[in-house]
C-alpha cells in the first residue's frame, strides 16, 4: 500500500535542531539558540537576494555553537566575501570545499525511445525515470488509485514535465516545491500499479509502512538510479543550499552517497520513509536530502 503522505512545505526543522542544546531552563542556552537562528535567517535572506555568491550551504552546528557555513575552494569575489563575513567571526565556522553543490540529476548516453504508451506494471521506489536525456529516481508512492503519486525531486521539473519509466510514459509533475522545498508530485497515467516498496539495488524490497521526521545523528539509507542502495547517518539539520535558482531550506546533511541521476530517490529508515535525495557535492559525494515531515 502506498504512503498517505500529502505534499506540503516541509516543518519546521529548525524545530529541530534548534532544540535546547543544554537544559529547558537554561537562559543562556535559549539566548544562543535564538542568536544562532537568527544569524541563520540573515544567511538566508541574503541567499533569496542572491547574494550567497560562492557559499554552497550553511547551517546551525549546535555542539560549537556557530553557524557553519561551507564555502567553494579559492572563491575569493566581494559577494562570497560578503555572505560569509556577514555574521560575526565569534559565531561562524567556514570550511572550504573543492566542488560545487549541484542536483543529482543525471544524463543517459542513449535514452529510452519515449511514447505515450500507458502500461500495466509496478512502480518501485529508486526506479530510473527519464524527460529527454536526463534521469532522476523515484522516491515514494503516496495515496492510492485516482489520487495515487509518485514524488521525485522538486528540481527534476527544470527538465521537463513529463517522465518516463523504461520509456513508457510514467506521467506528468502536476504539483511540486522548487525553490524553497524541493519535492515534485508526479501524477501517473492509469494503469500504473504504485506500490509501497523500495526496489534495493541487491534485488530486495523494502516495505514502506510510515513516515517520519529526520533526526540527528540518525542513520539512513537510500536508494537511487545512479548509486543504487547506500546507508549513512545525519550529522545536520535545517541546512540551507543553493542549486543556482534560489535557496532550498530545511535540507538534512549526511553522509550518504550519492551522485547525479539519484535525484528525488527515497532516504529511509528501515520501514520508515524520512525524505528524497536531493544533491551534493558534484560528481558524486555526501548527499544533502530533503525531509518528507
């Protein structure tokens, strides 16, 4: 069966991870907290003004207490200096990394001859679907019959409203959150069966049975076209990136791997859906994952 799961902006993470990172009735904590979260909130209307220059993502680490903010290697122009100089050096950590943040979409040498020719089959979670030369993965099935979707990657639109699984047509992205969020509905042509599993790249099927919201420190996994089946934990969250069309907030940082052509593929916990790949460094890396809740 699949997920009754509902499109909808994602909750608040900061909720999150901006928890009391000593005691509930510790003033100073609260104090830091707010002041955290607040130096964030500037990162990112800054970010929406377009002035995030070369900061690839930035997000609260409460154990040091500062606002992390990662950096492409030898940007040195006025608006990174500026993006990333705007909070004070007390609160901030840059770090510097070699390749740029992108949407893990990815490119077919040679791609399925497309139709509209509707077919009876199943679709799985992690599966390759196909708009032209590009590809991104499907993540999880909401609802059933009429009302039945299939999510991917908000982002995967940019190339194409229509989809295609082994070159049938799959269906057409009717709803989705890109920029800001970055989730997509696909809405299938009939005849589609939409089941509750991920398809592993061992062969197995994972059962979907529930949803949940992301955790630190939590471990995940998560299967995609490109990379197939790789596991991982959270090590951030409410993290905020920008793919070059405008921020994207409440991103989970992790250390799952994943590369292009994993876009939109389901990050799970056990039976528990928790999110869809969103991007990462580019050519392949730690993917940052959007969360469903």
């Amino acid at each position: 069966m699949a997920l009754a799961i509902v499109l909808a902006p994602v909750l608040a993470a900061a909720a999150l991870a901006c928890a009391d990172p000593a005691s509930a009735g510790a003033a100073g904590a609260r104090a830091q907290a707010a002041e955290l979260r607040a130096l964030k909130q500037r990162l990112d209307r800054l970010a929406e003004q377009g002035k995030a220059g070369d900061a690839q993502y930035w997000y609260i680490d409460h154990a040091r207490g500062k606002v992390h903010i990662a950096v492409l290697r030898g940007a040195d122009d006025s608006v990174t200096r500026g993006f990333a100089g705007s909070t004070p050096d007390a609160r901030t950590i840059t770090s510097v990394i070699d390749r740029p943040v992108t949407p893990y979409v990815g490119t077919v040498a040679h791609a399925p001859a497309a139709g509209r020719a509707r077919r009876s089959g199943p679709v799985y979670g992690g599966q390759q679907i196909t708009a032209g030369d590009s590809y991104c993965s499907t993540g999880f099935n909401v609802g059933a019959g009429p009302a039945g979707r299939v999510l991917t990657a908000g982002h995967c639109y940019r190339y194409g409203p229509s989809w295609y699984l082994g070159g049938d047509h799959l269906g057409e992205i009717t709803r989705l959150r890109y920029p800001g969020g970055d989730v997509s509905e696909i809405t299938p042509e009939p005849g589609w069966r939409l089941t509750g599993s991920v398809l592993q790249s061992d062969g197995s099927y994972q059962e979907i049975d529930s949803t949940a919201q992301v955790r630190l420190g939590q471990r995940l996994c998560k299967t995609g076209a490109r990379t197939g089946t790789s596991c991982g934990v959270v090590y951030a969250l409410d993290a905020t990136a920008d793919y070059g069309d405008g921020p994207i907030h409440g991103l989970a940082v992790t250390d799952l791997y994943a590369a292009e052509g994993d876009s939109g593929g389901p990050v799970y916990a056990g039976g528990t859906a928790i999110g869809l790949v969103s991007g990462g460094p580019q050519g392949g890396g730690p993917a940052l994952v959007y969360p469903l809740y």
